[in-house]
C-alpha cells in the first residue's frame, strides 16, 4: 500500500498553492513579500525531503573538526568537505551551487 500523497507532495502543493493562486491575488507588498519568503521555505523542505542521506553526521563533522584543529586531517578531507557541502546548497541553495560549480 502506498501513502499518498508523500510529504514532499504535500509540501509541494502547499508552495504551488502560494505561488500561483496567493501570491498573483497580493497587492500589499509586505504580504507578498511574506509569500515568497514562506514559497521559498517550503521549496527548501521539499528538496529536504527528496535529498538523500547526507555525507556526513552531526558526530562525524565535530570529530572531523576536532581532528583539522588538531592538525590531523585524514586523507580525503578536502573532498569529504566539498561533497558535503554540495549536498547541503544543493538543499538550501540549488542556483548558488550551480553557480559555484561553474
């Protein structure tokens, strides 16, 4: 049995829902501005919820930030870094990352 619709569906009609049939309605500049901040945010749990599991946990990266500021760094750190913080824009900001890759 498949649960329908998924959160990520749900938040993303709530989001199409502001941006197509709320937002065009909004005269008052505040409101509209509220709107897309509130669209955008819900793009971002939407790309949350789609992303898969990031490469690094909440204990692993303060482990491997003990070891940089101690001057160990395992082989493969940089690297390591560089994937985890695409996986994160590519969540909060995808257009910047396209950016940085450029």
């Amino acid at each position: 049995m498949s649960d329908r619709p998924t959160a990520a569906q749900l938040v993303a009609a709530a989001r199409d829902f502001l941006e197509r049939e709320l937002l065009p309605t909004l005269e008052d500049e505040r409101l509209r501005f509220r709107t897309r901040v509130a669209a955008n945010a819900l793009a971002i749990a939407c790309r949350e919820l789609d992303a898969p599991a990031g490469e690094l946990e909440d204990e692993e990266l303060s482990e491997l930030a003990r070891r940089i500021r101690a001057g160990d760094a395992p082989p493969g750190t940089l690297e390591l870094l560089e994937r985890h913080i695409a996986a994160k824009l590519a969540i909060v900001s995808p257009r910047y990352l396209e950016r940085y890759r450029s």
